[in-house]
C-alpha cells in the first residue's frame, strides 16, 4: 500500500519537487500551504508521516509540531521538519517540540526519500506482538500503547520506541551510540544529543505517573531501564 505523505510548506517550487520525488519513490503525496490547510487535512485523512516546514505563514511549523504532539489523533504520526535553520539549537528546538527528524535545506530528493523510509521504517519497528510489563508500566505492543496502572500514557511516536526498546531489555546499561544504532538505526546519522532531547522527553511523559525514576542516568556510561531503584 502506497505511504500517504502530507507535505506542510508554503513554497510551491519545494512543494512540487517534492511532491515528484514522493511520486518517484511509489508515496501518495498531499500538501497543505500552512498549519491551517495541514489541520484540515489531517482531520479528513491521518497521513502516514508529515514533511513539515519550519517558516510557514501564520502559526509556525515549530508550533503546529507542538500541537499535533498534543493531539490523539496526530500524536504517533511521525514528522519530518524541513528547514534552513541548521544550526544546532534549532535543531533540538525541533527535537523538543516532538519531531521524529529533520532536512536541512537544500537537500536533494533522494536524502529526502531515505529519510522518509527510515523514519517510517522505524515508527513501525517497535510494533511486535505482545505485551511487556515492568513496574507500574505495561506496553500493549499489538494496540501501540502505554499504561500506567490503569491509566493509558500520551506518548510520541520516538518516545514509545525508546520505552519500549529500554522495557524489552531491562537492568542494562546502554550508552548514547548504542542507543542511536538500536533505536534510531546505525544507517542513519543523528547526533548524540538526540538521544538526550528524547530521553528528557521521555521522562517528562512518565513523570506525571511517578515512573519517571524508572530511567535512570548512569554517570559516565549512559541510560538504563530499571525498577529497582539506583544505588
């Protein structure tokens, strides 16, 4: 079945190759011209993944990332910001805002295409059969789901892979280079600090059920997912 991508931009020459690589790549592309027009889209049909540009006219594609994060029906679709902005800050300001990658622009139709498949690739890894329970925390992996106790966990699309990666391989310590092989793939480059934005992101998502304990930080090695409580 062909991946239903909605591109969010505002430049019709960029809307347009893209829209002709994605055709290429065998990808049903749709696009929106600002957060508006993508909302509305959204609401009449969940696209498989978002290409969202940072600058748009009206409500920013940084903020309209931040809305959809809050949203049910958009939290797991996985978001690829578009952007001029390459400088380091802007790019954990993304991180933070709950998008899943980023493009700097210029970039060529084929980076963009690989990104696209990696990205999907990776929001569908974690969707094994089962359930995995540690501590208060359950993860329905064959609904795509998180509880605590009895009540179901707002999570994001890369949050959920980390959580469920660290819950299927419990008391191990895993440095930030290995998590970025197992998690985001070793095909793909993305920094270190990456793996620090989602992990501070992660814990905001537990703290509010008091399991935010369960990831701890190990000094000089990395992160392990535990429910015994650090030394």
């Amino acid at each position: 079945m062909q991946k239903h991508i909605l591109i969010v931009e505002d430049e019709p020459a960029i809307r347009d190759m893209v829209a002709f690589a994605l055709r290429k790549a065998d990808m049903e592309p749709a696009h929106a011209a600002d957060a508006r027009s993508a909302q509305s889209m959204i609401a009449e049909r969940v696209p498989d993944l978002i290409l969202l540009d940072w600058m748009l006219p009206g409500m920013s594609g940084l903020d309209l990332a931040r809305r959809l994060r809050r949203d049910d029906l958009t939290r797991a679709i996985p978001i690829i910001m578009l952007t001029a902005r390459g400088e380091e800050t802007d790019r954990v300001g993304g991180l933070d805002a709950g998008v899943d990658d980023y493009v700097v622009k210029p970039f060529s139709p084929r980076e963009l295409i690989a990104r696209i498949n990696a990205v999907i690739r990776r929001s569908r890894g974690s969707d094994t059969e089962g359930s995995i329970a540690i501590g208060p925390l359950k993860i329905d992996s064959a609904a795509h789901r998180v509880y605590a106790g009895d009540q179901s966990v707002s999570i994001g699309p890369t949050e959920y892979r980390l959580l469920h990666f660290f819950m299927t391989h419990p008391e191990r310590v895993y440095a930030r280079s290995q998590l970025l092989d197992y998690v985001w793939g070793g095909s793909v480059y993305v920094e270190e600090r990456t793996v620090d934005v989602h992990i501070r992101r992660l814990r905001q998502t537990l703290e509010p059920y008091a399991c935010d304990g369960l990831l701890q930080t190990v000094r000089g090695a990395g992160y392990r997912f535990s429910a015994t409580p650090a030394a």
